[in-house]
C-alpha cells in the first residue's frame, strides 16, 4: 500500500473511525514513520479549523462546535449559525398542530372544522341531498374539468402546505416592498408587476373572505403573488384562502377561462387553476365550496384595465 | 414513539437541521424553506422513525439531503462510480501538505476556509460538514448520503486535502515552514 493510500487511514485514525486491527496497524505506521504522527495532528487541527470556521455566519466571534464541547468540555461563544426565531415559531406550530389534532375522516373532519356547515346541511338534507354534497356543490355555470397532471404534483403539494404554513403563520409572507396596502389598489400594481391583466377587485368580502395579506413567493414560478384571506368572524368560521397569481408564460397547458380542479374536493385542501388574460391563478382553501365561490367572484369582476 | 416525545426530539435538532440547510442552500430564505419542508416530511414519516443510539439528528439530515437535492433536480447521489480508497488516486490529486495550524491566525484560517469550502465541489463539501460541524460519525453519513462508507472516507481525505492546500498558502505568508504533502 502507498502513502495516498495510507495517508486516508491516517486521517480516519485521526477521527476515531478505524476499528481495533486498522488503530493497532496506523499506531505502528505512528511508530515507524516520523511523518505520520505529524499528519494525524494535522488532520485534527483542520477538523477543529473547519468546524470553527463554519458554526459562524460572519466568521467574526468563533463559536465552539458542539462536536468539541463533547469532547473538551470547553465552553463556546454565542454567535453560531441559529434557526431564526420566526421559524421555530412556524415549525412549532406545526408540530403542535399535527400532535393536537385528532384524525378524523375527510368529509366529516371538513364539515366539523367549518362550524357553520351543520346549518346549511340541515337544509340540504330536508332538500333531498346527503351531508357530504356540501362539499360538491355545483354551479350550473360553472365548468371544471379535473386534471391533476397539468401542475407537477410536488407543487400541489408545495401548494397545499404553504396555504396551511401561511395561514397559521401570517407572517410567513415575505411582503413585498412597495406594494400598496389597499386590497382596490393592488389590481394595478400586480397587473404591472406579472405583466398580465389581474382582475378588476380582489376582494372576497362578497363571499365571506376577508383580506389579510399578500406577500411574494416562487412555488408557481420566478414571480408570483400569494394572498392570503380569512373567513369573516361572522360567518362562523375559520377557515381561509390562499390565491396566486403568477404570470402566463406558457408553462401550465390549460385552455384559458376554463377551472381545472388539480386537488379533489375531497382532500383536506383543494386546489384549482384558470388562466386568464396573462395570469395564471391558483386557488387553495380548506373548504371546497369557498374557492368555487371565490374564483366566481374574480371571474365576475373582469380584468383591470 | 409518541409523539409528544417525537416532537420534542425533533424540535431539539432545529438548529443543527438549519445549519446544515444553510451550508447547502447558501441563502437563509432558502435555508428556511429546506427546514420547513424537512419538517413536513419528517411528520409524514414519523410513524417510520426508529430511536436508536444515533437519535434523530442523522434521520432529519438524511430527510433535508433528499429535499435539497429533489429540488435542485439533481441524482440524490453524487457519481455513480464508488470511489474506493484502495484504487490508485488521480494524478491531479495530490495529498494536501502536513503543517501544524496551532501557530496560524484564526481569523485569517477562519475567512480562508470559508472560501475554501465553499468553492469545494458539491459532493464533498456536503461530506466535510455532516463531518466536521454536526459531528456525524463516517457511517451516520454514509446514511444521510445514502453512499457507500469508503465514498465518505475518500470524500473527506479529498476534501480535507483540498482545504490543506488552500491553507498553505497562509502558512506561508506567516512564515511557516509546511511539509508540501506525503508522498
């Protein structure tokens, strides 16, 4: 064996890799070679070296790596690279939303997280329907076609957990910098910024969702607009709707004014996609009915001129 | 495993998941979508965790190596070639030179290495951090990396001796006579 290949031995003996035969073969190479002991120390220093030099963000005040407390009991700094506050918050929470909540079966679970749906079922049934079509509700002009190819499902899913992400966690939402802050002002300013004709009103207080933020984010491409909005507190729900807007640069093959359902109505957040007049829009919510409704009400609000 | 108790485990090792997140993406925002996508996953396949002797950490890094990876479109593992230790080095791969770095200036050993390592090529730089700041043992990364345990020994002796050779440069502006490798 040469020294390239004996020199990898000497740095695995160095990190306390090498079983009882390879420490007993490198401590006699040690013994025999006045080199090798020199580049075991070596190869320690530089694990030291890498370690100190990468816990830091700015390389200023070095921390100590806890590989190195372990071992030397030494105390370190405090400037080491940390998960940012707002992000444990996040993560938290949705650990702990995940530990609290009891699984429940899909439509059942749905009708019990919207509250009010008791009611409008009641009626439904003394109407000749059963409890489940809440949730199937249909205009009679409004036409979907169900295709969940067009979107690449990672991005459903992108999709889905960022509306949960950012509706638990407003703050998640990278606003943008000068995006005006009424909801009547923003048709202009995203039509501009996506390079398409958003729609004339963005509101959703018509069906009963009330604005709360918008923010930038890339799931549906480069550029893209996410808002948020929240169920008026006197519906008696919860719940909430994400909307993007995103330009239409050919990349979602859909025939424009027409819904596509890419996430069934049946799972915990359903999604549809329409193109219209430049923008591509997404909406995901936790209530199917809200986001047929919703995307009734932008349709009927035309595009911003 | 309950999950309270998942949950704990798994909150314990959000800094070390976030380092690692950001020594790979380069970029805190992204850094942070890494975390949270790792986070995600790792509830959806928490009823497959196993608490072993290695606890959760290597699990975790395993879960972020494959979310990173997934999203840069690339093959989860680096060449398909095994590198073995036993085969003969290439000729531009010279060991890097054999210096105590005890008499270096910190700062400067510090600013030089970032540099260093993050010019490394992927595939090892990866290594060299699962190693060097999170304290994996070879056969944790191995894990994480799903590759085989002399890939990861090849990796970091190459890595390390990449990193040794930019340092030489300092070590001899500070007037340190360095051994320039063995032979």
């Amino acid at each position: 064996m040469d020294q390239s290949q004996v020199n990898p031995y000497l740095a695995a003996f160095a990190d306390g890799e090498l079983d009882l035969a390879q420490n007993l073969w490198v401590l006699q190479r040690v013994k025999d070679e006045p080199g090798a002991a020199a580049s075991v120390r070596h190869q320690q220093q530089l694990r030291d070296a890498v370690a100190r030099a990468m816990v830091t963000q700015n390389g200023g005040q070095v921390a100590v790596p806890q590989p190195l407390l372990r071992k030397s009991g030494e105390s370190g700094s405090a400037s080491a690279i940390l998960a940012p506050v707002d992000l444990r918050a996040r993560i938290e929470a949705m650990l702990d939303d995940k530990v609290t909540r009891r699984p429940v079966p899909a439509v059942a679970g749905r009708i019990r997280r919207v509250g009010q749906v008791a009611a409008v079922a009641a009626v439904l049934a003394l109407g000749g329907g059963v409890i489940w079509t809440v949730a199937h509700r249909t205009s009679d002009t409004m036409e979907m076609i169900a295709d969940r190819s067009i979107i690449p499902a990672a991005q459903v899913t992108r999709l889905a957990r960022r509306h949960v992400d950012c509706s638990h966690m407003i703050q998640r939402l990278r606003q943008f910098a000068d995006a005006p802050d009424q909801l009547e002002e923003m048709p202009s300013f995203f039509s501009a910024y996506l390079g398409g004709h958003v729609y004339g009103s963005l509101d959703l207080s018509g069906v009963g969702y009330r604005f709360e933020r918008v923010g930038s984010c890339r799931i549906p491409g480069e550029r893209g607009a996410h808002l948020i909005y929240r169920a008026a507190p006197e519906s008696g729900r919860d719940d909430a709707i994400s909307l993007w807007m995103a330009p239409d640069n050919g990349s979602v093959s859909i025939k424009p004014d027409t819904l596509y359902r890419v996430r069934g109505a049946d799972q915990p957040h359903p999604i549809v996609v329409w193109r219209h007049d430049g923008i591509v829009y997404y909406l995901v919510g936790d209530y199917d009915p809200a986001i047929r409704d919703a995307y009734a009400l932008l349709a009927a609000a035309g595009g911003h001129r | 495993m309950e999950r309270q108790a998942f949950r704990e485990l798994a909150l314990a090792e959000m800094d070390a998941v976030y380092r690692m997140a950001f020594h790979l993406a380069r970029e805190p925002d992204e850094a942070a979508d890494l975390v949270q996508e790792t986070y995600l996953r790792a509830l959806g396949a928490e009823g497959g965790f196993e608490l072993r002797e290695r606890g959760v950490r290597p699990w975790l890094f395993k879960i972020l190596h494959n979310v990173f990876y997934t999203r840069m479109d690339r093959a989860r593992r680096a060449p398909a070639v095994v590198e073995d230790l036993q085969a003969t080095a290439p000729d531009d791969q010279s060991d890097g030179p054999c210096w105590d770095l005890a008499s270096l200036d910190w700062e400067q050993v510090d600013q030089r290495l970032k540099h260093a390592i993050a010019e490394l090529p992927e595939h090892y730089r990866v290594v060299l951090l699962l190693w060097a700041v999170e304290g994996l043992k070879y056969r944790e990364i191995a894990d994480v990396l799903d590759v085989a345990l002399g890939t990861v020994m090849s990796r970091l002796y190459r890595a390390r001796s990449i990193l040794s050779t930019r340092l030489a440069d300092l070590a001899i502006e500070s007037g340190i006579t360095i051994d320039q490798g063995r032979e």
